[in-house]
C-alpha cells in the first residue's frame, strides 16, 4: 500500500472544515458550493499547473492560496 501524503490529506480535511464552517455560518448552500468548488476549481487548476509545470512546489503554494482566499470569503460571509 502507498505511503499517504500528509500534504493532501491535511488540504482535504482543511476543506471539508471550510465547507462545514461555511454551512453553518451561511447556509446550506455556501456550504455546497465551497464543496462543489473543490472539485471545478482546485483540482483542475492542480492538474494544469502539474501539467504544465510538474513543479509540486507552486502546485500547493496555489492550492493553499486558494482555500486561503476561501477561509477569507467565508469569514467576510458569516459577518454579515
């Protein structure tokens, strides 16, 4: 059985913890949409960056920016 990346599984709960904080501070569907973002957003770009660049180094640098960003839209989001 392969070695499990910390990296990734940290970003994954890291996520599902978003998406969650973000059902409960706005709803249902600001929860769904952070969980639907994972998958039209960050995974493709992960994708086209490794494709193009094969650098993993931006690749996470990129990744974690984005759920970054997220974590700020939520935040802006729940005090409003």
């Amino acid at each position: 059985m392969p070695k499990l990346n910390t990296d990734a599984l940290l970003f994954a709960l890291a996520w599902a913890a978003l998406a969650m904080a973000g059902g409960v501070s706005g709803g249902f569907f600001l929860g769904g949409a952070l969980a639907l973002a994972l998958l039209i957003v960050v995974m493709p770009l992960s994708g086209l960056i490794l494709s193009k660049t094969g650098n993993f180094t931006l690749e996470r640098q990129v990744r974690w920016a984005i759920l970054a960003a997220a974590a700020v839209g939520v935040a802006a989001i729940a005090t409003l």
